[in-house]
C-alpha cells in the first residue's frame, strides 16, 4: 500500500497518455507547454550535481525534445561518457533529429511500464513526474531506482502545487486559485488541458523514499532570468509585476 496516496485521476489510458506527449511534442513543437530545460538556471544545477559526484552514464528521463541540457551535459562535463534521453518513442525521434554529438543516444520507451532501457549512474529528470495518475510517478521512479546501482544519483527538477497556490494569492484576481487543487497536489493546465499532480514537498519526499531513494537536498530554484520569468508571466497570464515568477523544487536523491 502506497503511503499517502492520491486517489482519482485523468482516466487517460497509457495509449492515450503517450499519444498525448507524442503529438505535443512531434505535432505542435512543444509550444503548448511550459518549458524550462534550455535555461541555464535548471541546466546548471544539473550540470553541477553530475560533475561533483563524478557521473559517467548520465540518462535524462523523459527528455522532452528540446536537446539543450543533454547537450550541456555531453560538453560540460568532461567526464561523461554517455548521455541517454529516454521518452516516448515519437518524441525522442524528434531529439534525435536535434542532435549529432555521438555521446548523446535515445531511447523510446514507455519508462513507467518498460523502464529506462538502459543503466546508467545518474538519472536526471526535469518536469516528467508530473503525471495526473500518482501510481504512474511512483511507477517512473521506481523504473529510475532500477536504472541505477545503490549510490546512483537522481537529480532533476519537481514542481510542487504551492507554486500555483502562491502565485494565485499574489494575483489581484486571484484567478489561478481556481486551478488548484491542494489536497489532490493537482494543477489544471489552462494551456495544456489537462491535470497534473504537483507533489508537496513532504509527499515527494515520501513517494522518493518509497521507490528506493533518499533525498539530500530540497532547494526552492526561482524562475528568474529574463527569458523564463517573461514565459512564466505570458504562460500563467501573470501580469507584469518583476517579482513574480515560477518556482520549483531542485531534488537531490541517492539510489539506497
Ligand atoms: C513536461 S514534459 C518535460 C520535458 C523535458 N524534460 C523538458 O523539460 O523540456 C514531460 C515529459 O515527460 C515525458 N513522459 C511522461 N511520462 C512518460 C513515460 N511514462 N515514459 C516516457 N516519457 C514520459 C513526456 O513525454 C514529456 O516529454
């Protein structure tokens, strides 16, 4: 019995739910969805938890198409050997069409029901445990905990439901209050049309732990460059207040 978990969902099947990455990111060039991999602000602290504990096979789960942080990593880090994206099929198609450094290799596969594909010493995972089905999250964990040997590190970037439940009480119409569902940790995406689950950072924690990992560190990363804090702002619909902005959690796990 899973601890803490949240019950409902979008009713997608996984058919429906690959179909959905699928076309977002081959049909529609990923415009529809709020991305944050090409900012040095999430590359970099990727890049600097691979480097500090010495990585060498770095797979990046549910890499999206955008190649920017594969390729950052690839050339970054001088002691990596191998960078391995890993997502649906049609959508790594499209990385891989992006890319053209022989280090950096594709998977397509379903990871919360055909794992990763590959082992690797390191899985870094940028918004992709954000299913609306919380037995898929703890599903593609427990698929990244198997990717790695005990000591493995799992990095990559959460975002957590008291971003949208902080921006709401910020806006003078409160309107984003309407998209959050607290005690379900869901966000309806206006843009996408869809739900999704944000974890508390309790419940993250526990649902990491549950899948093999301990967590060593849970830091608040603000969304502040120029180009992130203008996408979040026409994104959301933010208005033009320069304090406000997107935030998310940066998560450090060993594989246990
Ligand atoms: C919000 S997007 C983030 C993409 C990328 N990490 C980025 O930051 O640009 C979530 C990604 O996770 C992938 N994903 C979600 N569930 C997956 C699954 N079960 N297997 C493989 N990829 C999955 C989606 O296809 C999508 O590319």
């Amino acid at each position: 019995m899973a601890k803490w978990p949240i019950s409902g969902g979008d009713g997608m099947s996984q058919d429906e739910r690959r179909a959905y990455w699928e076309s977002e990111h081959a049909d529609h060039d990923y415009e529809g969805v709020f991305s944050i991999s090409q900012d040095e602000g999430v590359i970099g602290p990727c890049v600097d938890a691979i480097t500090r504990r010495g990585c060498r096979r770095v797979i990046v789960a549910g890499c999206g198409s955008n190649v920017a942080l594969q390729q950052a990593i690839a050339e970054r880090v001088p002691q990596v050997v191998s960078v391995t994206g890993v997502d649906f099929p049609r959508v790594v198609e499209v990385a891989a069409r992006r890319t053209d450094d022989p280090r950096i290799g594709y998977v397509g596969a379903d990871i919360a029901v055909d794992g990763c594909g590959v082992s690797g010493d390191c899985v870094i995972t940028i918004n992709s445990v954000l299913s609306d089905l919380d037995e898929e999250n703890r599903a593609l964990l427990r698929r990244f905990r198997e990717a790695l040997p005990e000591g493995g590190l799992l990095a990559g970037f959460f975002a957590t439901i008291f971003t949208p439940l902080e921006l709401g009480y910020l806006q003078p119409d409160r309107r984003m209050l309407d998209q959050v569902n607290l005690e379900e940790c869901r966000f309806a995406e206006e843009q996408q049309g869809i739900t999704q689950i944000f974890y508390t950072p309790l419940r993250l924690r526990a649902v990491l732990r549950e899948a093999g990992f301990g967590l060593t560190r849970m830091e608040v990363v603000f969304f502040d460059s120029p180009e992130l804090a203008d996408h979040a702002r026409a994104y959301y619909r933010l208005g033009d207040d320069p304090d406000v902005m997107a935030w998310e959690l940066f998560v450090e796990a060993v594989a246990q």
